[in-house]
C-alpha cells in the first residue's frame, strides 16, 4: 500500500513523483548525513543517489508484503483497516516482511497482530508484483488453528465472508482485488492455484482506487 504500511500496507500511490522508487527523494546519505547527487553510476544504467561526502550509493530495492487467504467453514477472513490508507476498508491480513523472518513467518505474524489468529499455512496461493511502488505481495492459503479471531490494532472489525458476500466494493487495494477475485474464480473451478502477476496500476490514481489497474503476465499453475 504505497509508501505506507499495510500492517501498513499499500498497493497504490497518489503520485508516481513520489513513489517510492524515486531516488530523487534521498536528499540526505543515511551513512554519514552528507548531501546527495542524482547520477548515473559508470556501468550502471539507473540513477542513483550519490552521497558527495562520502560517495557511498544508496540503492532502492522493492518491499515485500506478506499475508493470509484465510479459509474457514466455506469463508475467507477478512480485516477492516483501523489506519489510513484506506481507512474503513476490508482488506485481508498482511504487511511488510520483517528482517530475519520468511515469508512464511511473516504471514502468520501479520495475521496474529491484525485479527489476534493463529493459522496454519496450507500452501502459497499468489505473488503479485506491483512496480509502480515497488512492492511484491506473497499471500498464502491458511487455516485457522482454533475458530477464535477478534480486531489487533489496526483493525476496525473481522469477519468470515462466503464467496457471494465478499465486499468487492469496498476492498482496500488493487491487491486485495486481484488476490480475491483470482480466489473466487478457482473455487469456482474446484480447486485454488498459484499465481503470478504484474499489477501494473495507473500513474496518479488514489490509494483506495481498485479498478485503475491491469493484471499483466498472468501464469498459473
């Protein structure tokens, strides 16, 4: 969800000027608080912000999202965002991966702090990159351990949907979309799939926009 969290998560950004990915925004070198230049490296094809003091480069690299399709009696769980972006809106549980944990970990962990559930991870259902700003989601098939799950924090409520009742209009991100609406189809089909993707959303649409994007290089398997 853009350059705020999922747990703060964001799929979308109001402005491709400040997305995160623009090396522009690095003003200052994180290392020792010199000022930067916006050059190319010799060999390197991509501006890059240089410090002028102690010449060190600061490279950007994508963020990865992690969360849970939580399946239960037939239904999927899903969380109302407590924060913005996207305040009010339904969303499954996720956020950014931490460092020293898998993906897989992270999954869980985001899951007990946004619906207060243990799960077990069933298998990996998508990964969905979105580069506009940067992110990767992976989002797993899960159950719930013990049919108990309440709001964490940055929830407003959690809830159990059958799939005719999914709230389609009123989801969080572009991911939560496409992860959804992928999952509806192979139910539908008899069996879930993995799935890969490009969310390539439109430049300047709003954090809560989920229709200004296409799904490209679809695989499944």
């Amino acid at each position: 969800m853009d350059s705020s969290s999922f747990s703060a998560t964001s799929d979308d950004t109001s402005s491709s000027h400040h997305s995160p990915g623009n090396v522009q925004n690095i003003k200052f070198c994180q290392w020792c608080g010199g000022s930067t230049k916006h050059d190319r490296p010799e060999g390197e094809e991509r501006l890059r912000a240089i410090c002028t003091s102690c010449g060190k480069i600061a490279y950007q690299n994508p963020k990865m999202v992690v969360g849970c399709l939580i399946e239960h009696d037939n239904k999927v769980l899903l969380c109302k965002r407590k924060i913005e972006p996207s305040y009010g809106l339904w969303t499954l549980p996720a956020g950014y991966l931490e460092i020293g944990e898998s993906a897989m970990e992270g999954a869980i962990r985001e899951t007990r702090e946004e619906a207060n559930a243990d799960v077990e991870v069933i298998s990996p259902f998508a990964q969905l990159d979105i580069p506009l700003i940067g992110q990767t989601y992976i989002i797993f098939l899960a159950k719930l351990k013990k049919p108990h799950f309440s709001p964490g924090p940055e929830s407003l409520e959690c809830q159990l949907f059958s799939l005719n009742e999914i709230p389609f209009n009123s989801l969080s991100f572009s991911s939560m979309m496409v992860t959804l609406s992928l999952y509806v189809e192979d139910i539908k089909a008899g069996k879930p799939k993995f799935h890969y993707g490009t969310i390539n959303k439109r430049p300047g649409t709003s954090p809560s926009d989920t229709h200004a994007y296409t799904l490209d290089h679809h695989m499944l398997s």
